[in-house]
C-alpha cells in the first residue's frame, strides 16, 4: 500500500465526518439557506453541509419546503 492511498482514505473519512451535521444545527441554519436560494445564490456553495444534509435528510427538507413557502406567502403578492 502506498502513502497516497493511506492519504485518501484519511481524506475521505474526514470529509465524511465533515460533512456530518445534525438536525438541529442543520434547522439553526436553515432560513439562513432559504434566504440564500430564495434572493437567487446557490446556497450549495455557501452552506455545502447543510445542503449535503437536505439531501440525505428528508424530515430537514420538508422543513426547508416549508420556510421556502412561508417566505413566499410573506411577500407582498403582484396581483
Ligand atoms: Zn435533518
């Protein structure tokens, strides 16, 4: 086994680890990313964990789907 290989699977758990937010800091965050995608920024740059999060966690999203709707209904509406 070489260094780089040993190198990459330290890497790689890392990031894992990393990556790894809970809900709760994932939901302290999560108008945070909601106004990021709601004024048009990619909030996957900004906010990557939280994002990563989203993708795995269903409960977080169906919130984030919420904060989005509710923003929505806050502002004033054209008609
Ligand atoms: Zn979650």
């Amino acid at each position: 086994m070489t260094d780089y290989f040993w190198r990459n699977l330290i890497e790689t758990s890392l990031h894992a680890e990393e990556g790894d937010i809970s809900c709760g800091e994932c939901k302290s965050t999560l108008d945070q990313y909601v106004d990021l995608l709601d004024s048009g920024q990619d909030p996957i740059l900004i906010l990557p964990k939280l994002a990563q999060h989203l993708e795995t966690c269903h409960c977080c999203f169906t919130e984030m789907e919420a904060l989005l709707t509710a923003i929505h209904a806050a502002a004033p509406s054209e008609e």
